[in-house]
C-alpha cells in the first residue's frame, strides 16, 4: 500500500510467523500482537477481535492439516468462516479476516486489502458493542441482544439475541430479563416455555418493571406450556404489585389456544394485537402471533407476516422476508398473496424484476377472482406489461373488477369508454364509470368526473360541480385538479362566479403560477 500503513494479510503473517500459528486460537494474544506489528490497523483490529471471539481461528487450526493434504479445499473452509464472521461484520470485512487467515497458513495468495478511506466503516458500532459485551457490559448485552433481534447493523438472528440477553439477565439487567421473558413467552429464538417467561418476568417484576408485573399475573392468569393456570398466584402477585389486568374470557380463551399452538387462534390473537380489538394494540406482539402460526404454515398469517415485513409494521422493513412469506400463502392458494407476490415481481422489490412472471400470477390470482388481480392483469394487458398488449382483453379484466367495485378499474374502464379503446365510445357509460370511481374516492376518477361536468360531457354544464371534483381530488395533493379549481375560480363559468381572490389564495396554497393559468 502506498500510505504507509502495512497490508493487513501481511500483518497477519508476520504475527503468525513470529508466534507460531496456533496464536490465531487464541483472541487475546493475537490481537495484541497485531497491534504491536501494526498499529495503524485499528479499525482491522477490531474485526479480527469479533472473528476470534466466534472461534474462527480455532477453525482455520482444526482444518489446516485437511486443506494442505487435499482432503478439503481452502475455498470452503474461507466460505465456513465468512459465513460466521458475516453475523457480525459486514462482507467486505469477513472477507478481508477469512483471506487474511488463509494467506497466513499459506493456504492462498495475499488478498487484496479493503478501501474504506473514503467510508465511515458501519460496522465500528457493532464491533465496539461486542468487545463491551464480552468484558461483561450489561448495557452493550442488551444492546447487542436487541441488533440481533432487529436486525441492525448485523442480520437478524433471534437465537444470537436471545443469547446476549441472557447473558445480562443473569446479571440482574432489568431490560434484558423483561425482553428475554417475551422471547421464552413467544418462542423467538428459543423453544416457547411460559414456565420461563414467569421466571424472567417476575425478576424484572421485582425490580419495578410496570410491563413485566403485568405480563407475569397474565402468565398466571392463563397459564401456557410447562406452566398449568393458577388464578390464586395471580391474584397474589396483582395485590403485590397494585396492578390491575383487565381481559375479558374471550380474550383469556384466544390466549389460552393461542398457547396451545392452534395456529388459526395464533392469527386471530395476532390480528387482535394489530388492532387492538380485545387487548392493547401491540404490532410487535402481532407481529410474533402472526410467526408462530406462520411457521405451521397457516396461510393467511403468512400473508399478513409478509405485509408487515414490507410495509415495515411492527418489524423493520425487510422485502427479501416479505416476499419468502407472500411465496409460502401463495403456494398454499392465497390469492391476495399472488396480487402481493406479483406487485413485488413487477417493482422488483426483494426479488429480481420478472414482468412476465408478474403477469403470469396476477391473471391467476385473476382467475380466481380477486378484483384486484384483475384491474392489475387489466393494465398488463392495456400497458403491454409482460404480454401481448390487448386493450379488447384489459377492457374485459376491468369490467370483471369493475363489477366487484375496484375503484382503479372502474376509472379505467371509464376512460376506455370515454375514448373508445378496446371497445365502442360511450359518455354515459364512461361518467358513470367515473362517478362509481369518484364516489369511492378515486383521485383520476373525481379529476375525470369534474371536466365532465366542466365540458358538458354526458351531463349539463356546471362549474360549480365541477369545482366540487376537483377540490375533492385536491385534498389529497392533486396539482392538476388544483390547477382546475384556480382556472374554475379565476375564469368562472356555467354555475360558478369568479373569485380571483379564492383563485390566487389556493395557487399560492399548491405553489402555482397564478399569471400562467
């Protein structure tokens, strides 16, 4: 390298050439001589501190007399490795530390070092929280517990998080016995046991955890796997902590099943923690119902599951997982999952982009009879979107949406009509069409039903209806229907007086150039 700092897979050598090669099982010891023979790697350090710290050294050892007699290739221990080091560090750095290790034991030529001069390295943060963890930091515990269980800066592993808070639990850390009690209570990451969940609820009960009091006399109250009901602790915990828990036994009865196992009462509690019908509105804790029954492969949780992950509801947006679940509820039939999977095909959102495999699953979602599917397949067949475009053919999908009351298809069958595309031109059938559309609350249907009225198209003049339109159609942000209430008020017409004042007020509302209009 030409700004004086040693390559790193050099460094390494040089540490295990002075040393010996049983150094890089040993975290402390080779850090520390990495250090000394180059000081300058610091943030290169700190990934050979997490690699070390998950036993990866220890695997080069074990595999090294295999991949210099041929019994094994170095191309898939340095794969085993990286896919280690890559739960902690982003690849570039797994790569830099499995070759770096490989170069040393004279398994490879020297990689390439890593440029991140010009990059704030986003790993540090993680790699700071594990070093903390690991001298028994209660804080960077928790902390880490909850990247993994997120999935922040690392990849999302439940397992990994429920590790890190046990490890601070067990050290009295209130916010980590509360969220490792939720793991054990939903089975995150660990086999679900409510025997456990009561354990970890009531140390954090103890040290004045509100939330934790309260989910430790439900733990009672309903009782679940290993843990039989026990109203009369309950009872004595509620006195003791002064906390009051209102279910009423329907709810108590769909907690009670949902424990079970029963994945359609796993869906229903999870809808009823969504929206907050029964219990109080929690997305996370739908978020897991939806899982467990998800992963019973109940399809209508693995839909909802799949809309949540995308749309980021009580779980960070993650598109590849949202498309996994839409995968799952189709393959078991789901239409609304096929619309879904398809849409995501179409945008390649967390797949890659196939318009012809969108179109193939929304006419099958179509023929099933989804409205949806079928105003979507519609506009592939107008646009041309991975078929033979047909305007006879999307005329005929619209009209099936249109008839189970899709807005979007309605509008558009409208506009067909109005202009004579894929079938004969009709203004009363087309402002009807508009009116359907309008009335649901169809943006470009209320834009299109507003210059019917402004032009006389199969209804009497009227600006004044007109303007009704288009202010409804501006609510939302419209610019063109707001651009029509300015010229409506500016001009006037059939119905409607001038009002230049109103006119100037709501162009400078939108941001339009009055003098233009």
């Amino acid at each position: 390298m030409d700004n004086g700092i040693m390559p790193v897979a050099d460094a390494v050598k040089q540490v295990t050439d002075i040393f010996g090669i049983e150094i890089i099982g040993d975290q402390k010891r080779f850090c520390a001589a990495l250090g000394d023979i180059a000081p300058k790697l610091t943030k290169e350090k700190k990934a050979f501190f997490v690699a070390l710290s998950e036993n990866v050294g220890a695997l080069y050892l074990r595999e090294n007399e295999n991949v210099l007699s041929g019994s094994r290739s170095a191309g898939e221990v340095i794969s085993q490795a990286k896919s280690i080091i890559s739960e902690y560090l982003n690849d570039d750095k797994a790569t830099m530390v499995a070759e770096s290790f490989a170069f040393a034991l004279g398994w490879k030529e020297a990689p390439a070092d890593i440029d991140d001069s010009d990059d704030e390295y986003t790993g540090t943060v993680i790699e700071e929280l594990f070093r903390k963890a690991l001298n028994g930091d209660n804080d960077a515990c928790f902390n880490l517990g909850e990247s993994f269980y997120y999935g922040r800066g690392v990849k999302q592993d439940y397992k990994k998080a429920v590790e890190w808070y046990t490890r601070s639990a067990e050290r009295g850390d209130c916010s980590s016995q509360k969220k490792l009690a939720a793991c054990w209570h939903s089975g995150l990451g660990t086999e679900a046991d409510i025997s456990k969940a009561a354990y970890w609820y009531k140390e954090a009960a103890e040290q004045g955890d509100f939330e934790s009091q309260k989910a430790l006399v439900m733990c009672f109250r309903i009782g679940g796997k290993n843990l039989a009901p026990d109203h009369e602790r309950a009872e004595r915990y509620s006195a003791r902590y002064g906390v009051t828990v209102e279910y009423d036994e329907r709810a108590e009865k769909l907690l009670r099943d949902a424990e079970s196992g029963n994945p359609g009462a796993q869906f229903d509690l999870g809808n009823a923690y969504y929206t907050g019908k029964g219990m109080s509105a929690d997305r996370e804790r739908a978020v897991i119902w939806y899982r467990r029954a998800a992963e019973q492969g109940y399809a209508p949780a693995q839909f909802n599951l799949a809309c949540c992950y995308s749309n980021g509801l009580g779980v960070a947006v993650n598109k590849e997982k949202a498309v996994k679940y839409f995968q799952k509820a189709a393959a078991a039939g789901d239409l609304d999952a096929m619309n879904n999977l398809a849409s995501c095909l179409y945008f390649g959102e967390g797949i890659d982009q196939d318009m012809r495999k969108a179109a193939h699953l929304w006419l099958k979602a179509a023929n099933g009879g989804l409205a949806r599917a079928q105003f979507n397949y519609g506009e592939c067949k107008y646009n041309g979107w991975g078929v033979t475009k047909n305007f006879t053919e999307a005329v005929a999908w619209y009209r099936r949406a249109a008839d189970q009351s899709d807005p979007d298809a309605q509008y558009s069958l409208g506009w067909c009509l109005q202009h004579g595309e894929g079938i004969s031109c009709d203004d009363n059938a087309a402002r009807r069409m508009y009116e359907l559309a309008a009335n649901q609350g169809n943006i470009q249907g209320q834009i299109a039903l507003g210059y019917c009225y402004m032009n006389g198209q199969a209804a009497d003049k009227n600006y004044a209806k007109a303007c009704e339109w288009f202010e409804r159609a501006a609510q939302h942000g419209d610019l063109e229907a707001a651009k029509m209430i300015v010229y409506c008020r500016k001009y006037g017409g059939y119905m409607l007086l001038k009002d230049e004042n109103r006119a100037r007020s709501i162009a400078d509302q939108f941001g339009l150039d009055y003098d233009s209009i």
